[in-house]
C-alpha cells in the first residue's frame, strides 16, 4: 500500500480498483520539502501550487468509476505534473530503474554531469568541447 501510495503521489496511473468496496474515492495526500529556489520549486509556483515554507503538499484523489485528479499546493493539476516533479524530487528503485535512461532529457544529464567532471572548462551538451582549461578532451568525430 506504501509503494501504491507513493507511486500515485509521484504521478503513476490511478488504478479504480483499489477503491476500497462501498467508497465512493480514494484519497492518497504527502508533503515534500523542496530546496528553497529549486527548479522545482519555481515548477510547482508556476503552476499557481502555494508552498508553506519550502514544503508543498500534494494528493490525488481517485474515483471508483474511473478517473483521477492531482493537487499540488492547494490547486488542480494535471497528473502529468506530479511525474514532472517527482522526476527532480525521489528516486525510487526497481526492476525498472534504466527505463528513465530511455529519456533524451536523462541522457543529456548524465553527459553533462560526466563531461562536468572532466572537462568541466569545455563541456556542452550541444557539440564537442571548446575553449582550454588545460586538459585534453577526448577524441572527437564528426
């Protein structure tokens, strides 16, 4: 139920059957604290949330009948958002851990945070190295 929970509030699919008999909904709320200027901060802002001291509160609520509904910070949103934010916020780990490798925006991530490291003087995402810092890049084809 933990799992379910978390994974809803995270922006998973609502499921009516777990609805407990003879409700008419289901409900799953939590509260995140969020760095003070994050991304996701000034995200969930954007889209009207009111966060309490660095804390947002977020809840989805299911019907039997089908259909769902996210709040974040006291206003309605798309569930889609949860995922947007969940994504910077909590990293759950599965059997399916790689899939979020699948995402160009992940990839370009990792290679930037890898290039950063390394190069951190020449690396772009966007082409091949640039500029000195006294080390020498690796090899580059076109």
């Amino acid at each position: 139920m933990v799992v379910t929970s978390l994974g809803l509030l995270l922006g998973g699919r609502a499921d009516p059957a777990l609805v407990r008999i003879g409700s008419k909904s289901a409900s799953v709320e939590g509260r995140i604290s969020l760095p003070a200027d994050s991304a996701v901060a000034v995200r969930a802002e954007e889209a009207g949330a009111e966060l309490d001291d660095a804390r947002c509160s977020s809840a989805v609520r299911s019907r039997r009948k089908g259909g769902s509904r996210a709040f974040v910070g006291g206003r309605a949103v798309p569930v889609g958002l949860l995922g947007e934010l969940a994504d910077e916020l909590v990293a759950v780990h599965g059997q399916t851990d790689q899939q979020g490798l699948l995402r160009p925006a992940r990839q370009r991530e990792a290679l930037d945070r890898y290039g950063a490291t390394r190069w951190p003087c020449r690396w772009r995402s966007t082409g091949p190295p640039t500029g000195g810092c006294g080390r020498s890049p690796p090899s580059w084809t076109s």
